[in-house]
C-alpha cells in the first residue's frame, strides 16, 4: 500500500503519461522524448503490476477506457500510415492486405477483440522497424503503442502482458515512483522546455498534469 504522498505522487505520473498520450503528435518526432516517455510508461507499468501484487485495487488509476481506445486508435493509425508508404514502395503485398489500420477501424473494434488485433499489428511494424526508420517509425514509438494496449487490456479484464524486465517489476512500489519522478524532474521536464518557447498551449497542459494534488 502506498502512503498519501506516494498515491498523489503517482495519480500525478499518471496525468502526464495521459497528457502525453493524448498530445502524441506534438512531441512524437522527437528521438529523445519517446525515449523519456517509453521510460516512463515502463515505470508506471511496473508500479502498477507492484501494486497488484501487493493486492492494490489500480482499476481507477488508469485513463478512461474509451479515451484511452481513442488513444490507441490514434497511435496505431500513425505507425499504419508509415507502415502503408513502406508497403507500397517495396511491393509488399501482405503487408498492404494486413498491416493497413484506419482510426476509425480501431475505433469500431470490440474491445475484447482489440488487444489481439492490435498486437498482430504490433508484430508487423516490429519485423520492418529498421526498414521503417526511414519513414519516421521508432522503437520507443512502438513501445509506446504496445504499453496502451497493456492498459486497455486491464481495464477490459483480459490477463495483462507483462513487458517490464523482471529486475524492475521485483523492485518495491515507493522506490520505483521514486525513480520515475526522477525521470520527469531531471530529464523529460527539461526536454520539454524547448516547447514553452514554441508550443505555450502544450507546454502549460503539461505544467498542470505535472501538478501533484495534495
């Protein structure tokens, strides 16, 4: 169990990963905040599975699931778009038959189907990453993608899949928060001053996820 000044600590972790995830397209072109953000996405997973563990009720510790499924719809299209130029350049006939994804198809899945859908679509873009680096698709882009899912898969009542390593799920709850408010104080905070001076609207919603409620 978590004291008062570890749940807000956390509730507030998961407002900038929520307000990060809906603002993706702002900051998803740059290398060093996927990287800051897949980071931070693996600690609030293993926080959560920590917590779980410790028979933690994290089901209203999550985003709303259909906000979230908006999220995933977003997210899958992006790396879809990239995933078809990919295909049509090199002639790729099964991944123009099978890897192509609209929003709006994400959108009209059932939610117990989405999951297994959504990770054989995982698996494609996984097997022409490096081919995709050349059309804007990172690593930490797919992580991303792939925590989401990992969440929506929770909130849908369907048995998680466990991505963190092990050495970081064994890790206690308050020293892994610990960690990861020190990802957002000494590194993602600082990478995000750049849009305080190009993009003020993102910068302030971020500024308020940030804030810890006491």
């Amino acid at each position: 169990m978590l004291d008062n000044r570890q749940t807000n600590r956390f509730q507030m972790m998961l407002s900038v990963q929520s307000f990060m995830d809906t603002n993706q397209s702002t900051w998803s072109a740059i290398p060093i905040v996927n990287t800051f953000k897949a980071t931070l996405d693996d600690q609030v997973l293993g926080i959560k599975e920590q917590l779980q563990a410790s028979g933690t009720d994290t089901r209203g510790m999550t985003a709303n699931k259909n906000q979230l499924k908006d999220q995933i719809a977003d997210k899958t299209a992006g790396l879809s778009g990239a995933l078809a130029s990919y295909a049509a350049v090199n002639h790729a006939n099964d991944v123009i038959s099978n890897g192509y994804l609209t929003k709006t198809e994400v959108a009209a899945m059932r939610d117990v189907n989405l999951p297994e859908r959504i990770s054989v679509f995982i698996t494609m873009v996984k097997d022409s990453l490096t081919e995709l680096a050349d059309y804007g698709i990172s690593e930490a882009q797919v992580t991303d993608l792939e925590s989401s899912v990992d969440d929506f898969r929770e909130l849908v009542g369907q048995p998680r899949m466990i991505r963190s390593q092990a050495s970081t799920a064994k890790r206690e709850a308050n020293t892994m928060i610990n960690d990861a408010i020190t990802l957002l104080n000494d590194k993602l905070d600082k990478v995000l001053l750049q849009f305080k001076f190009t993009n003020s609207t993102f910068y302030d919603g971020y500024e308020r996820a940030r804030v810890i409620v006491d």
